[in-house]
C-alpha cells in the first residue's frame, strides 16, 4: 500500500507541474456498498478550462491508481451536470484486461461556497461497459463493477500561491479601499464569477486586463495590495461570492456619465448593494 500511494503522490505532483489549470479540486469519495457508504478513493482534479479536466485516484481498498478526462456539460452557479471516460486500476494491478478496465462517468455536481467556500460535493455514477458482457469471469465482474458514489472536494486556483493572487489583490486596492471588507471579496467575486462565464475571457489576468472593463487599469502597476485586499483575494479565488454571482459593479458617485447611462438602459438585475458599490449580473 505504501508503494502504491507513493506512486499516486508521484503522479499528483507530475500532473501538477505539466497542467497548466485554472483550478485545482482534492477529494475523497464514497461508494455505496450494500447498504451503507463506504470511503473508498483520495482523488485530485485539476481543471484546465472552464470545461476539461483530468482526474487521478487511489482506490483505498484494492490499492490501485485511476485517471480521467472530464467534461462539464454545462456550468450552473449551483448545480454542473459532467461526463468523462476513465481507467479504473490504471496500471493493471488486477491482473484484468484494458477493455475491461475503460469506464463511462457522468456526475452531478453540487457547489457548497455559500456555506464552504472552495467546497463542493458531486453524485457520480461509473460503469465499465465491458465488465458487463457474459465473457466476463466472475472476479473482474466482481472488482469493476457499476458504482453509485458520493464526494467532497475542495477548489482552489493555483493563482492562490502566485500572481492571480497578487493582481486580484492590486484590482480590489484600486476599485475598493475603503469600502466593507465583504465588499472587497465581491469585487474579486466578479472577477471570478467573469472567468467561469462564457461572456468572458478564462484567465483572472485575461478578464482584468479586458479593454475598457476596469477604470483603475492604468494605476495597476503601482498599487500595492492593501492586506485586506489581499485576505479579500483569497477568499474570492477559493469560491466565496457576497456579489450573488454579479458580473458587474459600479459606484454611482464616481461613475462617468457613460458609464450611469450603460447601467441604466443595460436591463442587469441588481444582486446586493455593499458599502457605495451596486453590483448586476
């Protein structure tokens, strides 16, 4: 067992280093079995897009590795319908043939960030179409058999560590000092909320940088984070969202006289109101 989980940490850091991810997802699972849910694998996700993403497992109980390549269906802010195809037992521990290694996966995923931020949980069914056969013997039936399961994963961006995290911070400084704490998380809120929307671009750097979207652009470069913007950063990049999924947000007082006019012919729906700032989506 040790070798093997020796290997899966091997694999987790390679993967890591070669990814280039817009956010990183660790779990566990549980898999029903019988009549209660038992642990069962210690997974890592890592989502290179706001689509695809690749998955690596360790099964606690045989003590083999799995992979897969992961599809979301559609993004909800709530609920994210996905798909994929995987290998149980990656490198044939089992004795068992490719073929009946090769899984189908679809899940349902549940974001929890109001109540955790980073946090989310996921209903997941797998099937292996060719352990269902009548060629199949008994013991691969037994061991690659259809699951239901069950997990709990925490996101965050690997910006958290680097310059997402510091530009972020520089952004809520320059649009934000001196307003409410919980109003210097929803600006970098927005900004994330635009990286997961098909409206904008997928990067923290690409959405900032957009021409004519942020009036603080130009003084970027010499702001220096403020240390609450900079909790306020963290707190955005791992999922919390006081802006109610706003895309937008502006202060009236300091608005151009083009910018009062494209939010009041715009039809956006107000979200929440935070200290001077009104934010829309």
């Amino acid at each position: 067992m040790k070798q093997s989980l020796l290997v899966f940490l091997v694999v987790v850091g390679v993967f890591g280093l070669l990814t280039p991810a817009a956010a990183l997802q660790l779990g566990a699972g549980w898999r029903l079995e019988g009549e209660e849910f038992t642990l069962a694998e210690a997974r890592v996700q890592w989502w290179s897009s706001r689509r695809w993403g690749l998955r690596g497992g360790y099964n606690l109980a045989d003590e083999y590795l799995s992979a897969g390549l992961l599809y979301r269906i559609r993004e909800g802010l709530w609920l994210t319908p996905y798909a994929g195809l995987g290998v149980r037992d990656l490198f044939g521990v089992s004795g068992s043939s490719f073929k009946h290694r090769v899984e189908v996966i679809t899940g349902l995923e549940l974001r929890l960030d109001r109540l955790l931020p980073g946090f989310s949980t996921a209903l997941e069914i797998g099937l292996v179409p060719a352990a269902l056969t009548a060629s199949v013997n008994e013991e691969d039936r037994s061991s690659f058999r259809p699951y239901l399961g069950v997990s709990l994963q925490y996101k965050f961006a690997p910006g958290v560590f680097g310059d997402d995290l510091n530009l972020l911070a520089r952004l809520i400084t320059a649009e934000a000092e001196g307003e409410p704490y919980e109003g210097q998380v929803a600006v970098g809120a927005v900004v994330m909320n635009r990286v997961k929307s098909q409206q904008f671009p997928d990067t923290v750097r690409e959405v900032i940088y957009q021409k004519g979207q942020f009036s603080s652009l130009p003084k970027l470069p010499r702001t220096v984070p403020a240390e609450s913007a900079i909790r306020a950063a963290r707190e955005a990049l791992a999922g919390k969202d006081p802006s109610k999924g706003a895309l937008y947000f502006y202060n009236p007082k300091l608005s151009s006289l083009e910018g009062l006019r494209f939010f009041a012919s715009s039809g956006l729906e107000v979200t929440v109101r935070i200290g001077n700032h009104i934010f829309l989506k």
